[in-house]
C-alpha cells in the first residue's frame, strides 16, 4: 500500500494519522520535537528541519508528503518537493506563512479583510497606526498561533513592539466569529463543510457549535469564498478558513492550509470528517460528502480540564478525543469533545 508522509507530529498529524490507517494507508510522520502523533504513525522520524538526509530518507519512503503545521522552512521544502509532490502545494504554503502576503492575497482576489498595513519595523508603527486609527492590534507576520505574537492597540498613542516585522489590523466590530472547513481534490472538486460558530477565550478557541446561526444568504457566501480561496490556489487537501461576521458581511480572518481545530465536530457530525477527507484529497481519492447529520458542539480540553475527563465519559452522546500528551499545563490543548445537541 501506499504511504502517506505527514510533516508535523501534533494532535492534528495524529488524527490524519487514524485516518489514514483506516483507509489502508501507511503514515511517515516527521516531526522535530515532541510527538503525540508516534503512537498511531507507522514510522516517525524525529529530526530537525535542517538534517538533510533525514529528510531526504523521510521522502523517499512516502508517495506524497502532507503537512498539519505551515511553519516548516523553506529550505527543508525546497528539498522535500524535489522528491515527492507536497499536497497541499507550496503556493499555499508561502502565502499562509506570512500574514501580510496571506492578506495581500486574499484581497488581490476580491475578498475583504480588516484593514491593514505592512510594519516591517518599530519605527514603521506610528505612521500605520495613525492611518488605521485605534482600536487595532499588531500581529507578527510569521509564527503566531492561539493570539501569541499579539498585542492590542486600545488609542493611537499606545506604544509597544511585538519585536518582529508585523502587520497592524483594524479592529473588526464583529458580531461571530466562524469558519469554513473546506476541501479541494486533485481533480478540482470542492466541498465544504457546513461553517462553525467559534468562541475563544484567552486567544484560545473553546468552542465551535454547528449549526452557527448564519442566515442561509451569509451561510452561501462563506462556502462561495471559501471555495474561491481554495480554486485560487489550485489547492489540494483541506482549508481552515476564518471568518469575522460583520452588518456589511464576511471578512475574512486568516486561512489555515490544513485540517483545522475548528472542525474536529465532523468527527461526531458527518459521514466522512476533515481529517479523512484531507487524506482523501491527498491520495488523490473521491472526496466525501461533506454534509453534516447532526447538531454538534465541540469543545477542547485545555490545560486542567482533562481532569474533566472522568466525568466527560460519562455524560451521553459524546466523544471524547484524547491526544495522548503527557502533562497538562496552562493553555495546553489535551484533547476535545464532540457533545451530539
Ligand atoms: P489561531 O490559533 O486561530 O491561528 P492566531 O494567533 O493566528 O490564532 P488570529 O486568528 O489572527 O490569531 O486572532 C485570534 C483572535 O483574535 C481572533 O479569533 C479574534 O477573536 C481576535 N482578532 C484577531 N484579529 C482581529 C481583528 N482585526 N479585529 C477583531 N478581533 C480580532
Ligand atoms: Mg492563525
Ligand atoms: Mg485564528
């Protein structure tokens, strides 16, 4: 059988991982920390980005390579795709790895944003800042996740560095936030999933509930954009597209170019969940029926809530999803949820 390389060793590889195997795949995961996914990998290499024959000896042994973390440097890309195709592609990749090019994208195909502007470094701030006005908030271009790497901008004579070249956003006056778990196969099909409602606290997303409450015209337009997004791209595997709800539409957040925390409720609410359905698009498979069967909420874990767990077993119509970390710490995701409503 085929053996699918996955570049990235967290809970998201972890879950593509159980998927794939079901499917009759074998999984490669390459991951240069700590993986909760090398209990479920059939092979798991642990190694740098930079160690060259490691990942030459990673591609040589899969027949296409995938990704559950749009991080891994350039160089260490440049070699894998001499070897193996990368599904998602590299176009994806580069314009998801910064957010000014993402933005630039976005808007370069005629979707909105929040406004923004290019702060390459301190000095440039002031100027943006009084451009945009207040409230904004500073973002660093590369690297962020769950709101690190932020820092909110309450007036305009507020000053503070995030310490890295940054783009300043407006602040969007947003009434939901939700998002659009979308699927693009090798031959051009798209499906989405129906978009989630999502509460975060702390940066971090607590909840995503489906149905999300949109208004069947805003339902429309956020699998239209999406679907926008991913034929743009020519991409191939699963999105995560990130949507503020404003009076005048959507705005688009941010896009992630893999399987998406906000949609771990397929896993309780369809046929066929993002995670398989990613590993359908990337061995070039049928993709499946991205229609939902049930009400879900998905909840995560974070930090001491796994000590929910006990409880959580007990409570009827959920799943609970545990991703194998060893110790529980602040803000750390352990594992979610799926509650049938
Ligand atoms: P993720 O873990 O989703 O990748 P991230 O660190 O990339 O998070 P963002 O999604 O950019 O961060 O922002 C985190 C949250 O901060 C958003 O979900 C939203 O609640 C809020 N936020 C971000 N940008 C804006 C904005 N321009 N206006 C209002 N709120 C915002
Ligand atoms: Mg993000
Ligand atoms: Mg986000």
């Amino acid at each position: 059988g085929s053996v699918i390389g996955i570049l990235g060793g967290g809970q998201l590889g972890r879950m593509l991982s159980v998927a794939a195997s079901r499917l009759g795949y074998r999984t490669h995961i390459y991951e240069p920390g700590a993986a909760p996914a090398g209990d479920v990998a059939h092979v798991v290499t642990t190694a740098p980005y930079e160690d060259e024959a490691a990942l030459r000896a990673f591609a040589e042994s899969v027949d296409v390579i995938t990704y559950e973390f749009e991080n891994v440097p350039t160089a260490a890309l440049d070699l894998l795709e001499s070897l193996r195709p990368i599904r998602p592609n590299r176009r994806a990749l580069a314009v998801s790895q910064d957010r000014l090019t993402e933005k630039d994208f976005l808007t370069g195909i005629g979707l909105t944003t929040a406004p923004y502007r290019n702060v390459e470094t301190e000095a440039e701030l002031p100027a943006a800042l009084a451009a945009l006005g207040a409230p904004a908030i500073l973002k660093t271009r590369r690297m962020g996740y769950d709101g690190k790497g932020q820092i909110r901008f309450g007036d305009k004579d507020q000053r503070d560095w995030t310490g890295a070249p940054s783009v300043l956003e407006g602040f969007v006056k947003f009434s939901a936030e939700v998002s659009v778990i979308v699927a693009r196969g090798v031959d051009g099909q798209v499906s989405a999933f129906d978009p989630g409602l999502n509460v975060h606290r702390e940066g971090i997303l607590r909840t995503t509930t489906v149905p999300c409450g949109l208004s069947q015209a805003l339902l429309t337009d956020a699998v239209l954009l999406a679907a926008k997004i991913v034929n743009a791209l020519d991409y191939v595997g699963v999105m995560g597209v990130e949507l503020f709800v404003t009076p005048k539409g959507l705005i688009v957040n941010e896009i992630a170019p893999r399987v998406h925390n906000s949609g771990h409720w397929t896993q309780a609410g369809c046929a066929v969940d993002q995670f398989e359905q990613h590993i359908r698009a990337v061995a070039g498979l049928p993709l499946g029926d991205g229609q939902r069967y049930a009400d879900v909420e998905m909840e995560n874990l974070i930090g001491d809530d796994v000590l929910r767990v006990p409880e959580l077993l007990k409570q009827p119509r959920t799943q609970v999803h545990l991703y194998g970390k060893g110790a529980h710490r602040p803000g750390r995701k352990m594992g979610h949820i799926n509650r049938l409503l």
